[in-house]
C-alpha cells in the first residue's frame, strides 16, 4: 500500500502591475510599487516575507507589460544561495491585466500545469509593504486547521456611517471586517471563480469577494499595521511601520577628532567662531566638534569614516566649512530612511570656555542635520592639565549619536 500523501503545496501571486493613479504626484517619477520605501523599493518589502517562507513553492509577481525595471529588482530579491540562472526557481514573474482582478488571473494562469487543483495560491498585494511572517504563520495555522481558504482581516472597531443622499444612517458594525491581503484559496477553486466573474462581468476587489458563493472563508487576524500604500503619505507611515518591526534600524556611532593649536585668532566648534589666541593647525578649518559628530554618524551608517568622504589629500577642501560635510552627511543619513534621535558631544580643551557657546552650536548643528536644537548635547570637560589637551597644544572632541 502507498503510504505517501501529497501534501497540497502553497503557491503565491503578487499582483504588481497597477497604475497607481492615486499615489501619482510630480516629486515621485517611478510607479508606486517601486517608489523607494527605505533602503530598498515597495515591490520588495512586499515580496521578501513571502519569497522567505519556507512553506512558499514559487512567487508569481505579476508585472505591468511595460515594466522595466523589475529585472534589477529581483535580482535583489533572490535568497542568498539562490544564483541568478536559478532565479526562475522560486520567483517567477507574469504579466498583468487592466485590472487588479485581471492581473491576479493572468498570475494564476501563469501557473497552470505548474500547481495541482487541490494547491493553495497565496494572494498578496505589492501595495502592502508591511506584512509579516507571523501573519503569514496565522494564515498557514487556519489552513492547517482545516479552513477552506483564510483571509486576512481587522475587525471594524470605528462607528460606522453610510450616506445615502440626505440620510445617515448608522451600520451595526458587529462582524464587519476590513479585509487585507494576503488571501489563500485553493488554485483550481479561486481561478474558475475569477474566470465566473470575468465571464459574467462582476468586478471583485479581493479574492474572497470572487470565492463568495461557493467558499466561506477564515478571517485570520491582521495588523492594523499591515497598511495598503495608496496615497504618497501612507507611504510616510509604511516606513515607520518597517522601522518599528525592525529594531535593528536603531543604529548608534561614535567619532573622535583632536587638533593641534596654531596661529590664528580664533577656533571654529560646532559651526560656532570662538575667539581664542590660537587657532588650530588643520587642512579644513579644523571644526573638532563637527568631525567628531560626522564621524559619529557615519559610524551609525556603516559608512566608514569622513577621511574617506573628505580626505585632506582633495584640493577642494583646503580651508573647507566643515558644514558642508555634515550636511553631506545628513544627506546619507537621510537616504538611509534615518534621522537623528539624540547626539551628545563632549569637547575636550584647557580652553576656550565652551559653556557660552552651548547654545548657538547646538542650533547650528541642528539646523544643518534638519532637527531640533534640543536633541544635540554639548558638553565640554578640561583634562586636569594631562597630556596634550592639558598641556594646552591642542584640543578635541568625542560624540556619540543614536539614529532609527
Ligand atoms: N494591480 C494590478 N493590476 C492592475 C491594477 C492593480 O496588479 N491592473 C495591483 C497593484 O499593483 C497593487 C494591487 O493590485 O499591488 C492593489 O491595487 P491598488 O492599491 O489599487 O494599486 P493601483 O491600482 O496601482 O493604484 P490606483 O488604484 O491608485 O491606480
Ligand atoms: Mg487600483
């Protein structure tokens, strides 16, 4: 007697080839799906959680026709082992319809002969960058328990209203769902549904609407979190949701720079002229505080140090404002999807007093890292007349930053 039972395995369809039409603006030139979300395209971080799961046969990401610039895209997404000649293996692409519905077919279509009837097909929008392994778990979890497909929902939990002309009227808002992505029905099941559709002209916006006369599906519960990006601000929150779930983007640095005292009549801190008797014997103009700080940052960024950024050896930063580095490296800062969460810098000197000077460095600092004056922290110490700082031949500085 054969023993062996197959297992229904569990395929997905990311549809990806809408037109984004309400997220469209001037400032953003590519379409939603690859607008940038972080340090890597919205197309990504909707495929990565589910190109990741080991449950997963093959990712159909289903693309508009004239997509050019998935091929770059899914390079980046290939699993570490996977080479390029073997991308088809697990990521597979088709290409979509006019409509969403249309695009999710053309996604099944695509895998006909490669998926069995009895299969699953996971659906999952591109549009919804924040989905997570443990609601991918919970999906898995309802089927395994014997659902006959599963839906990722919220409850309602506001008031809710419709209008309807001059009336309002209030719906009891007991069982109402928000239904997200992604969905699982069974292939065969969910392809003749959508076929149904098509053939008899219905427009359905999920999965479960199309599967509705014949199949009651479980509603898993989703994250509030697990957003859809529809309009250029939700992708403002996308990003914080990704932040939140990835506390590794909390990144910390620190950075040391000291100078020689020289001629002059002055030192530059902080962006801040203190009048002092001697300058400092420097290439740039020697500012250690700000050194010190973009070197912090660049730490924080695993970006090496400014001697790689700015180094002595470039003509053009003979006698340079050392703000023009730190707005550069505010800059990388911010293209890493990071801001400054607090810097505290000390300044250690015999002299000039620093204390009156707090102040307006801070606000400088602040201004060329685009944040709050009140999240910069100058301290200054002298060093009880030990060694060169104590000697007076010179001065330094230390910092420490934290970014998320
Ligand atoms: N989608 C698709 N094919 C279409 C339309 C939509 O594959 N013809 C996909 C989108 O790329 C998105 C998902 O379906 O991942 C949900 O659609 P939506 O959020 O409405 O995205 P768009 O249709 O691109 O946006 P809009 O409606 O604002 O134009
Ligand atoms: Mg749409």
């Amino acid at each position: 007697m054969n023993n062996l039972r197959v297992e229904p395995r569990i395929w997905a369809v990311i549809p990806a080839a809408g037109r984004g039409e309400r997220f469209a603006s001037d400032a953003v030139a590519v379409p939603k799906q690859y607008a940038p979300l972080l340090n890597a395209t919205l197309l990504e971080w909707s495929v990565r959680p589910i190109l990741a799961e080991a449950r997963i046969e093959a990712v159909v990401v289903v693309l508009a026709p004239a997509d050019c610039r998935w091929p770059s895209v899914a390079l980046k997404l290939v699993p570490s082992g996977l080479t390029k000649g073997e991308l088809p293996l697990k990521l597979m692409c088709a290409v979509g319809g006019s409509s969403r519905q249309q695009s999710v077919l053309n996604g099944l279509e695509y895998l006909v002969g490669r998926a069995a009837a009895q299969d699953w097909v996971m659906v999952h929008d591109a549009a919804r960058p924040c989905v997570t392994g443990y609601e991918l778990h919970a999906m898995f979890d309802a089927l395994d328990a014997g659902a006959p497909g599963a839906v990722l929902g919220c409850p309602i939990v506001d008031t809710v209203k419709r209008q309807q002309g001059s009336t309002l009227a209030t719906v009891d808002r007991q069982g109402l769902w928000r239904t997200l992505t992604p969905q699982i029905f069974r292939f065969e099941e969910l392809r003749q549904s959508l076929i149904d559709a098509a053939r008899r002209g219905v427009t359905v916006t999920d999965e479960a609407q199309a599967m509705e006369r014949t199949v009651t599906p479980v509603m898993v519960l989703g994250s509030i979190f697990n957003i859809k990006v529809t309009r250029p601000e939700d992708l403002t929150l996308a990003a914080e949701v990704l932040k939140m779930h990835d506390k590794a983007t909390m990144r910390v640095g620190q950075g040391m720079d000291a100078h020689a005292f020289g001629t002059g009549d002055h030192v530059m801190l902080g962006g801040v002229r203190v009048a002092n008797p001697r300058g400092v014997v420097a290439h740039s103009d020697g500012d250690v505080v700000i050194h010190a700080l973009c070197d912090a940052l660049l730490g924080a960024l695993g970006q090496g140090d400014i001697g790689q950024h700015f180094p002595d050896s470039d003509p053009r930063h003979q006698g340079a404002d050392s703000r023009v580095f730190l707005r550069e490296v505010a800059a990388r800062m911010r293209l890493a999807g990071l801001s400054l969460v607090n810097a505290d810098v000390t300044v250690l000197a015999e002299a000039p007093r620093i204390a009156p000077h707090r102040a307006s460095m801070a606000a400088t600092l602040a201004a060329d890292l685009g944040t709050d004056a009140a999240r910069i922290n100058i301290k200054a110490t002298t060093t009880e007349r030990l060694g060169f700082i104590g000697r007076g031949e010179g001065l330094a500085a230390q910092a420490c930053v934290l970014l998320a």
